[in-house]
C-alpha cells in the first residue's frame, strides 16, 4: 500500500505531555493514518526525520494575524507559520468587523488598524459567515472563530460610553448566537479597548450565559488599565461564577499579583490563561490616554485632541504617567503609523532629540500621526526579573502559549515572529522550566481542548496531519528587539493537512488552511 506522505525515523512527541517516543507516521489525505514501525510500507511522499522532534502543529489562541494570512503582499504573512504554528484563533481582544456598515464599519476598521494595518479586505460582511468564508482555501493555516464582542457591542449601540439597554442586549445576544451557529469557540472580549471598555459586569454575565449554552468559553483582554490587575481577575471570577462558564485570560504571567489569585481560583472557578514570556507589551499610542478620553474610537480621539483645556489636560497626564506613574512602562517604541517616522525609536529619544518634554512630544505624535500608532511598552523590570517570572508562568498547570503577534509594517513586536521557539529555546533549554513534551503540550494539547478545536493538537491516526519538525537542539527564536521579523531557526518542516507550507523557512505556496468549526468536533475523525 502508497500512503500519500510517510515520516520516517522522527522522535514523536505527541502534545498530550507523554513521553516521546520512536515512530513512523504515515498521511493519507491530509490526515494521520498510521503510526508506528512502518517497515516496507512505502509513501508517494518519503520524508526522513532521523535527528528531529516530529510534534503537532501549533496553536495561537490569541494572534492578530487574520489580515496577514490572506494578503500575499503583507511583509511577515508567515511570520507565526515559521515557528510552527498551523491553527490561529481568530477575534483576539474582541476584534472583528462584522455586521457593521457604513461609518461604522469604517469607523472599526480605522480604530483597528494599528493591529492590521491598511488592510484591503473588502466588505462589510452583514454575516458571521460571509466574513469566514474569506478563509478556505485562502491561507496557510487553520483559523477559528471566536465571538468578537467589539462590532456586536458597535452593531447594538455605537461607541456609546454606557450600559447597555436591555433591547440592546438582546440584540448583542441575537448576534452571539449567530457566531455560535457558524462554529465559535469563544466569546472574546478587549476590555480596555472601544468601545467593549464600557461593557459592564452585567453586560459580560448575560452575554457569558449564551455563550456557555452554545459549548463555548469566555476568554478576556480584562480591564488592566480601568481596574487594575487584582480587580480586574476578580471580576473575570464574578463572570465565571455567575455565567457558570470556564474563562481564559489573555496575555498574563505568574507574579506577586496572580499567583495568589490563581490559587484562590483552584478547585472554584475554571480559569486559564495564556502567556507570551517577553518583558513588553505592545498596542496602540492611544492606550496612554486614560480610559474616558478614548471613548469614541478614532473620531472621537480626535475631537477631543483638538480642544485645547482637554490637550493641555492630557499632555498634564501624559507627562507625570510616562515618568513616574505607578506601573507605567519603561519606555514606548513606535513600531508603525501612518508618516513611517520614528519607527524602531522611543518616544523619549524623539521628546529629547525636539526638546520637548516627553508628555508634549507623545501629545504631538497622537495628533500628528494617527492616533492608534502601533506602539511597544517596555515593562520597568530587568532581565533577571523577567526570566523569573517567565520560569514561574510556564510552570503554571494553567498557562498555554499564545504570540499575540501583530503581523504589519518593517518593525514590530519580536514575539510575532519569536514566540514560540523562544518558549522551546529558553523556557525547555535554558531555564529548564518544562520538559519538551510539556512545552509542546501547552503549545498544542491544551489549546487545542481548552478551545475545543477539532482533531489538531495531538498526533493521533484520525487526526489532521498538522505537523512540526524540528531540531530540539537548535530551534530557537531569531527575531530580536533590533531586528523582529527575523525568522526561527532549527525548524525543518510544518505542514498543514499534510501539506507542506514552509521548508527551513521558506513558504512553499500551499494555501491548505481551513476554517475549523466547534461543531466539527463532533464529527468522527
């Protein structure tokens, strides 16, 4: 018998967090069928992986990268691809431009666009199903949909900086089912972003208890910057608690905050949360701002940047929160916006180099450029510090490895490009925090059942030969804050359905990915 593709001589490490094992593996049709001594079976396809980790592919639960995936032209369309990742989650932070229309489907798109750049998709797309059918066939790898709580809230209301109304509920549920029926997994939300900032804890519950009917979770960008880390863990407990439904929070590490909060957590409230093990954040310039200047998205930004008493009020609080406000960032790399300058420097080094104090020289960048200029916040401890919480984060039974990559413009963020290979390279090599099979694990596994994605995550026969192969020695993360689009190293192959999409780094041209539905699950592998 000719399989269509056989894996010979790999050591399988198979995402369930068991221990490796010797094997060869045979595809048929995009999907595992064999494992095992394969003797003098014989493939179309032979592929000799003596002296390589043969692994699932991985899994970004949160990942700005759905513009990226079907826009040849984009710059770094296969910088999460490279590392191995084949299944992206689409919405993170709740974003998305569905059922929106006129101004406010330009409105969002505006708002958004430091996470996308210009992007040329077309639309509006008046259903769920008319923005997914954009990707069959139509990218390298796999997406999921997530409910994206920014349009429904926009669809339902505006940018309103209120409550929702109980008719405006209704609506947002109408549209949570709508998601639900095309096969999301997850109700997403961005709770420091427009207009969702506004949401209340009332508005999250009722919308959380459709989600938890449709077999879906409730995953959160939680209000960091409204309530502060403590409360803002606390009020994701509420929601769980109240909703019944498991919750997952985005971007976290294990500190003097969480930790406490974790363990107050086990054994009471279903909670998960994802990391991406750099000392840095990155969003928009605007995120400086406190919460109710940004009301209104884009246009309403501006509007008020242009009333003097409201600019001489924040460049006041621009100037004390980027010095010595409690928690405030080191330093802000401008990473992209509109002119294309100062890209890769600090607001600092541009205050000082005009002579302006740094509150001033931020303020002016904001109304200069567009406002949600693409931004890296440097945290305020050093690498020692860093490495010990990123020890402790990958320790946790409940972190999953997620990039939050964004994927536009010659400078960004490394861990777009980085992310995963640095957790094999420093979390496996270096700091010795997990083994290889937890690490993969927690790349692949637990993603793939925390977020009920149907047959990836495992190699199993039946399932989708989604697959990584790679030198466990070598693998490591190129990109750095100097030079973040570089690519990964020691990665040999990653294939999608059982086909190849990069071979050491380069892309091959195969499209394979598919639009991967919670409803699939259900179908026999």
């Amino acid at each position: 018998m000719a399989f269509d593709t056989v894996i010979r001589h790999g050591t399988i490490v198979d995402g369930s967090g068991a221990a490796r094992y010797a094997a060869d593996l045979a595809i048929d049709e995009g999907r595992i069928v064999a494992i095992g001594d394969l003797g003098e079976e014989r493939g179309t396809v032979e592929i000799d992986a003596a002296g390589l980790i043969v692994s699932p592919g991985f899994i970004d639960v949160h990942i700005h990268s759905e513009v990226a995936l079907i826009e040849p032209a984009t710059p770094n369309r296969y910088g999460s691809v490279r590392q191995g990742v084949t299944t992206q989650l689409l919405a993170p932070d709740g974003f998305g431009w569905t059922h929106l229309e006129g101004e406010l489907f330009r409105q969002m798109w505006d708002y958004t666009r430091f996470a996308t750049g210009d992007a040329k998709l077309g639309g509006p797309w008046p259903r769920a199903e008319d923005y997914l059918a954009l990707f069959d066939g139509t990218t390298p790898a796999n997406v999921v949909p997530e409910i994206p709580h920014l349009p429904i809230r926009l669809a339902a209301m505006g940018w309103d900086d209120r409550p929702a109304t109980d008719a405006e509920l209704d609506l947002m549920r109408e549209l949570v089912r709508e998601w639900l029926d095309a096969g999301a997994v997850a109700f997403n939300t961005g709770l420091d972003y427009q207009p969702t900032a506004f949401a209340d804890t009332r508005e999250l519950i009722e919308l959380s208890k459709v989600v938890v009917e449709g077999g879906a979770i409730y995953a959160a960008h939680i209000r960091y910057n409204i309530l502060g880390r403590d409360a803002a863990w606390r009020e994701t407990f509420e929601i769980s608690r109240e909703a019944g439904i498991p919750v997952h929070i985005s971007h976290e590490n294990v500190d003097d905050i969480s930790r406490p909060l974790l363990d107050e957590a086990a054994g009471t409230i279903d909670v998960t949360f994802e990391s991406y093990m750099y000392p840095a954040g990155c969003t928009h310039l605007a995120m400086t701002l406190p919460t109710w200047a940004q009301a209104g998205g884009t246009d309403g930004v501006y509007r008020r940047l242009q009333d003097p008493e409201i600019r001489k009020q924040l460049t006041e609080y621009l100037q004390e929160s980027l010095t010595v406000g409690e928690g405030r960032p080191g330093k802000l790399t401008i990473a992209a916006n509109q002119s294309g300058s100062h890209i890769g420097r600090t607001v600092a080094e541009v205050a000082e180099e005009q002579g302006l104090p740094i509150g001033e020289a931020a303020m002016r960048m904001l109304i200069a450029e567009h406002p949600y200029a693409l931004t890296i916040y440097h945290r305020r401890y050093g690498d020692d510090v860093a490495r010990t919480i990123a020890k402790e984060t990958f320790q946790h039974p409940a972190m999953m490895v997620a990039s939050d990559g964004i994927y536009h413009g010659t400078f960004s963020h490394p861990r777009a490009s980085g992310c995963f290979a640095r957790a094999i390279r420093m979390g496996v090599r270096e700091l010795q925090a997990v083994t290889l099979e937890e690490a993969i694990y927690k790349m692949s596994g637990f993603p793939a059942t925390r977020f009920h994605v149907p047959h990836r995550g495992f190699i199993r026969t039946g399932y989708a030969a989604d697959l990584v192969l790679f030198d466990e020695a070598t693998i490591a993360d190129g990109a750095t804050w100097e030079r973040p689009l570089e690519s990964p190293t020691g990665i040999e192959l990653v294939m999608v359905g059982g086909e190849p999409v990069v071979r050491r780094n380069v892309p091959t041209g195969a499209l394979p990915g598919k639009v991967l539905r919670r409803q699939d699950a259900t179908v026999s592998a």
